[in-house]
C-alpha cells in the first residue's frame, strides 16, 4: 500500500517583516508535487510592526505569534511543532526577510517525498552577491563543521532547509538565536540522517539584517562546546 | 579614623538599610533579612573596627585584613555571578517555554 502523500508546512520565522512577508507569501505555491497540502506558517517573533497582521490577511496562512522576540532558533522551533501539531510529514524552513526564492521549494521538497534522503539543504551561491563578511564567516564555519563534525558541506549557514517530519524529531534543537543552522547540523550528523544538498538562488535585500560577525563567534563558541559533549 | 573607614561604614550601614526597606515591600523573606544585615553589620563593624578582626588574617595567613576582605569579596562575587548566570538560565528557559506554549495555543484556536 503506497504512504498518503505529505503534508507540506512551510515554517517562517519573521520580526519586523512587513516589507519584504507580503511579497514572500503571495509568491508560494499554494501546491507541490507529490504533497497533498502546502500550510505556511508564519512564526511573528515579537514584531513591533505590521507583521502578525499581513501574515493573517493573507489567504490559507497560519499565524504564531511570539509575545517577545525570542530569536530565529526559537521561532523556527515553534513554528516546526506548529507544523508536527497540523499533521505535516515534511516541514520546510525559509528565513523570512524574502532573500529565499519559492521557486526553489520543489527542488528541496522532491528528495524527501521521493525518500531519497531525510534532510534537504539549500546551498548559496558563494558568489560577490553574498556580502563578504557573510562570505568569510561561512568558510570559517564550513571548515569548523567539518573539522569538528566530519560534515563537509558548501553552505553551513544557509536558513533554506527542508526535512520530514520524523528527522525533525532528531532534529530538535535548543539554540534560540543564528546558531540554529549549526545544531541542526550537529543533530544530522550524530543522528546519522541522510542528506543532500541541492543548490538554491538568494536575494541580498538588507546587509544588515541577519548573521552578523559576532553571530558569527557566538555560533564557533556553541559548536566547540557541542563537540565537547554539552 | 581615615575617611575611607567612614565612608566604607557608611555604605554599608546604607546596605543594612536597603535590605531593611527591600524586606518591608516583601522583596525578601525574613532569613535574606537576616543574610544581608549579617553581611552588612559585619562589613560596617570590620570598617569601624578593624582591629577585631585582624585575628581573622592571621588565621587566613594573610598579612592585612583588607587582603582577607578582598579575597572574601571576590569569593562572594564569584559565586553570585555564577548563581545570577544559573538563575538568569533558568528564567530564561521559562520564558521561552511559556510564550511558545501561548504562541502554540493560538494555533489550535485559530481556524486558520
């Protein structure tokens, strides 16, 4: 007997996103191939602006709301149990601030429904598109993961990620903040889930916004410490 | 009597009066009373009389009694540090775990 086909939870975090969520969600497909539903859910993490309410104007979307900002792990986290708690067999993850194109979705969400592996990541081009400070900070990460962790990989940093929603409980992580992608990755690898990684496009909208370099320390000091067993 | 004597016991008497006040708005029980006057009176008592308790720095062997206050103060500094980080950890577990717990109850209220 074949599995039902899946359905799809498309997990955003968003603070302060009222320029860029409008243009994100009206931009999803409202069906993928070989899924039964595609759910949004969009995770507002203590907005002060008009974010939670173009979220819930838009149509088929489910809103969370964080009373206080908690940070991208944390929103990320509540919006993947809102997802385990809709029913969803794979969940997807995709930053907020528009830099993730849903022209990609199929090519993350195919592998997983095709079984072929338990947990898909987007690779950025490491191209002059990317900001250099993001450039270096994410050689410096690739090299620690894999010296740490034995994971080679293009893109350690990138937030584009899907996986089923059986991974996700192996998956579970406890970073509130940008070193999210870096447990994640440290759960798949002492977890044994298999992954591919599939290349994606990316729009630099705020240089600003996002990992910045003291993330950037912030995440090598949490990656030493995970290697050491905490 | 060098002002810094007087200065040190004035501040500490000021302490002893703090914890009074935070005690009476019910900020804390009657033993943190207790601690703190403790702590203070015993600070305002080793300002003024510093000879009583140079008995203490010979026990510790260390030469001045200011060298044993040092050495108890960055004790005591310490481990608050390390309890208010404990603390602060702990807070902050139980903030995280309440807010997502009524960011996930509007969930199952909302039709979607």
């Amino acid at each position: 007997m074949r599995n039902p086909l899946p359905l799809v939870a498309i997990v955003i975090p968003a603070h302060n996103e009222e320029r860029h969520l409008p243009g994100l969600l009206s931009s999803l497909p409202s069906a993928l191939a070989g899924a039964s539903r595609v759910i949004p859910i969009v995770v507002d993490d203590g907005s002060r602006d008009g974010t939670a309410r173009l979220a819930r104007a838009a149509a088929g979307v489910r809103v969370v709301r964080h009373r206080v900002r908690l940070g991208k792990g944390a929103a990320l986290k509540t919006g993947s149990e809102a997802a385990l708690r809709l029913g969803a067999g794979v969940i997807v993850v995709m930053d907020g601030d528009g830099q993730h194109r849903a022209g990609d979705l199929p090519r993350l969400v195919a592998p997983l429904i095709r079984g072929e592996a338990e947990v898909v990541l987007g690779t950025r081009p490491l191209s002059r598109d990317m900001p250099a400070t993001l450039r270096f900070g994410n050689g410096v990460l690739n090299f620690a993961i894999r010296a740490l962790f034995g994971i080679r990989l293009g893109d350690s940093q990138g937030g584009f990620r899907a996986f089923t929603a059986a991974a996700y409980e192996k998956l579970r992580w406890q970073a509130r903040g940008y070193a999210v992608e870096s447990e994640m990755l440290v759960h798949m690898a002492r977890q044994g889930l298999t992954f591919l990684e599939v290349p994606i496009d990316v729009i630099y909208h705020d240089r600003h916004k996002g990992t910045q370099p003291l993330d950037g320390l912030h995440i090598l000091r949490h990656l030493l410490a995970w290697r050491l067993g905490h | 009597m060098p002002a810094i004597q007087l200065l040190a016991a004035i501040f500490a008497a000021a302490m002893m009066y703090q914890a009074f006040i935070n005690y009476r708005r019910g900020e804390v029980g009657g033993l943190g009373l207790l601690t703190w006057e403790v702590v203070w009176g015993g600070l305002v008592v080793a300002a003024l009389f510093p000879g009583l308790f140079q008995r203490f720095a010979a026990v510790a062997h260390v030469a001045r009694l200011l060298d044993l206050v040092t050495i108890v103060g960055l004790l005591f500094l310490g481990s608050a540090v390390y309890y208010l980080h404990l603390f602060a950890r702990r807070l902050e577990k139980m903030v995280v775990e309440l807010v997502r717990a009524e960011a996930l109850r509007d969930l199952d209220t909302d039709p979607g």
